[in-house]
C-alpha cells in the first residue's frame, strides 16, 4: 500500500488536516512552481508564444487522464460553476420538462439548473433519500418514472454532504433510456476515485483541482462529450479558443473556427502562469503515486475512520452506502457548537455542519492522524 506522504508537504508536526474535501494542501513542489510561475509575469519582455499554449496542453493533458478521457477531451475552466454554467448553456431543455437532481446538492451544482428551467419553462425535481435507500437506484426510480420528460440530470459519485456513494452507471443507464443528458460534477472526487467516462458516457464532467486533485484554487476542467466538441457553444468569446488564434495577425480578420475538440469551451485568460505550474506539478505526483494506489490508501484510512469512530460510539450511514474517501459522522449529543473551532485550536481541522462531522483525509494523512482527532473530540465533548 501507498504509504504517507507527508514528506512531500508543509504541514506543521502539531497539525493533523483532514479536511481535502474542503481544500487540501498543495505539495511543496507544487508551491514552487507557483513561486515561479508567479515570475514569468515579472519579466513579461522575456514571454513567448508558448508561455501562452504549452503549459496549457499538458494541464489539459494530466486532467483527463484522471477520467479516462483524451487530451482533445477536455476544456481548461477557473470553476466548477463556471463548467455547469457552459453544460447549462448547451444541453437542450424543452418546456414543461424536468432536470432532475439530488436534495441537497451542492450549490455549484445546483443554481444553474433553476436558472435553465426559469428560462425554458421546465421545473426542477429534487428527489429525497429514505434511510437505507442507495442514491443511484433512488435516482434511476425518479428518472423512469417522472410522468414529464426528462431534459438533464444532475449527476456525481457521491453526495457531498451525506459522505454517500451514488451508483453513477444506474444513474446514467435511466438518463440515456429516457433521451436526457446527463451532466456531472467531479470536484469532490475525481482525484480520488478512479472514473472512466467511457463506461458512464456523461454529457459534461466538471471538476475543480483544489481538493482530491491537490491543486490550486481557481482552475477546473471540464470534459465535453463528442457531441458537445463538435456542436457546443462556449459562455464567452475570445480568440484563443479559435483556429488561427495564437496568429501575431490575428486581429486582422476573424476567425470563425473553434480549435479542435473541447478547447472551444475554453475560458478567457486561460494561461494563468502561476496557476498552471501548481496544477501541473500536483497532477503528476499523483500520477506517480497512480490512481489505484491513492484510492486503496483512502480505502483504508476511511476505514479506520469508521472502525474507531464505532469505538467511540459514533454512527453515520450504514456500511453499504459509505463513500469510500468521504466519512460523515453523526456527532450526536456529543455535538457541541464550540467543536469546530476547539478542535482546529488543537490543531485538528475537519469540517462540522450541524451534528454531522465530515472527515476527509488524504495521502498526506496517517494511522496516528484519525486516532488524535477521535482522542480530541472524546476529550472535548466528555
């Protein structure tokens, strides 16, 4: 098994941080391409063309083998929203039908949808959970038996907030049975989970890097199906995007052509030079360290979270419906409103929403990490 990473990190000896789910820490290699990067931009005499284009490509190139998917795949986005926003704007949406989605999704995931419907004249279905019921196959129900047509899903892997798995390929295998698109969010897994979208076939993906990904803030990438490289419309308009783009002449004429692929959906200022470096560096050590690897290193400290939190008499999601790098606890009448902040006082940092305890470690977390929080909380809340 992947041992700890620490090492390849700047994280204080008196820290334990088990919140990637929320951010993670870039490693240290990363914080000094960023240094660097930063740089390029103090001496812009001494730019080229390629300062423009090639850090790019290979973002884009690392980006898409963490779904399986090409390099020609996938568009260079500054967000999440901004990804469902570029979904929103292509997927057809008839009136009087419905998008349908998780309660509760995540916001980034969720307002896009409201503003298609209010324009198109569709509603928005937002299908609950029963205890003990599994989120793919609650889904899948909802879309087979919706008495209006279904236009899109919402779709993801897990519920952010639940810390429950979504069985995807039941999910997706309803959308594609009723004629809807089905577009997704990846930001709290992919990085985490191995993912292929040619099994799942979604329309979009969209994913941030600065959690599981171990990248900076203010980049994602978006994967755009064949359709959608060949018919999408992106949500802005300038000339790097564009065949012919990166001409020194380029202002002379316009250029008509999208560049091949999903680059047509690519943001403005696209080449952030201190951004780009950060990416790049995290998502070739978590290529080094491969994909199978980091998730069976998450398997198991996911489930020593769960083996000592019963210990402690602690409670969540029953086994079967667990995210396998996402644990929710329920704090119960241990719940305290001081937690959160007492715990990161101590030096331990998770995430508290109401009574539930979201707890979300990463290669650079250890065995001795899970057991400091759970001694913590024991001793803060006896």
């Amino acid at each position: 098994m992947l041992p700890s990473q620490r090492h390849e990190f700047s994280i204080p000896d008196h820290v334990t941080y088990l919140d990637a789910a929320y951010m993670s820490p870039i490693p240290n290699i990363s914080a000094e391409a960023g240094k660097q990067g930063t740089l390029v931009k103090a001496a812009p005499w001494e730019m080229t063309i390629g300062n423009y284009y090639d850090e790019v490509e290979r973002a884009r190139e690392l980006a898409a083998s963490f779904i399986g998917a090409t390099i020609d795949d996938v568009a260079v986005i500054p967000a999440t929203s901004y990804g469902i926003a570029v979904a929103a704007a292509n997927v057809p949406v008839a009136p009087g039908s419905v998008i349908i989605m998780m309660e509760n999704e995540h916001t980034s995931h969720r307002y896009a949808w409201y503003e298609k419907a209010k324009a198109k004249g569709a509603i928005v279905v937002t299908v609950p959970r029963q205890p003990g019921e599994e989120w793919g196959a609650t889904l899948a129900a909802a879309i087979r038996s919706s008495s209006a047509p279904v236009s899109v899903v919402a779709g993801t892997i897990v519920h952010w907030f639940e810390g429950t798995s979504v069985d995807i390929e039941a999910v997706a295998e309803a959308t594609r049975d009723v004629g809807a698109s089905l577009v997704m969010d990846g930001t709290q897994w992919v990085g985490a989970v191995p993912f292929d979208v040619a099994r799942i076939r979604p329309d979009f993906l969209s994913f941030a890097t600065y959690k599981f990904l171990l990248g900076p803030y203010r980049l994602a990438f978006l994967y755009a199906s064949k359709r959608w490289q060949a018919e999408g419309r992106p949500i802005e308009f300038h000339s790097w995007n564009r065949v012919g783009g990166e001409r020194s002449d380029f202002y002379l004429q316009t250029m008509p052509d999208y560049l091949p692929g999903a680059r047509r959906l690519d943001m403005g200022e696209r080449s952030d030079f201190a951004v780009l470096p950060v990416a790049i560096k995290s998502l070739e050590l978590l290529q080094s360290w491969g994909a199978v690897a980091v998730y069976e290193r998450l398997v198991h400290l996911n489930k020593l979270i769960w083996t000592v939190a019963e210990r402690h008499g602690f409670t969540g999601p029953v086994e079967k419906l667990r995210a396998p790098h996402i644990s929710v606890v329920e704090l119960g009448n241990k719940f305290r409103p001081e937690l959160a902040s007492q715990l990161k006082q101590a030096g331990a940092i998770v995430t508290i929403r109401g009574t539930k305890m979201r707890i979300t470690p990463h290669v650079y977390n250890d065995e001795q990490d899970i057991a400091r929080l759970f001694s913590l909380v024991e001793a803060l809340t006896s």
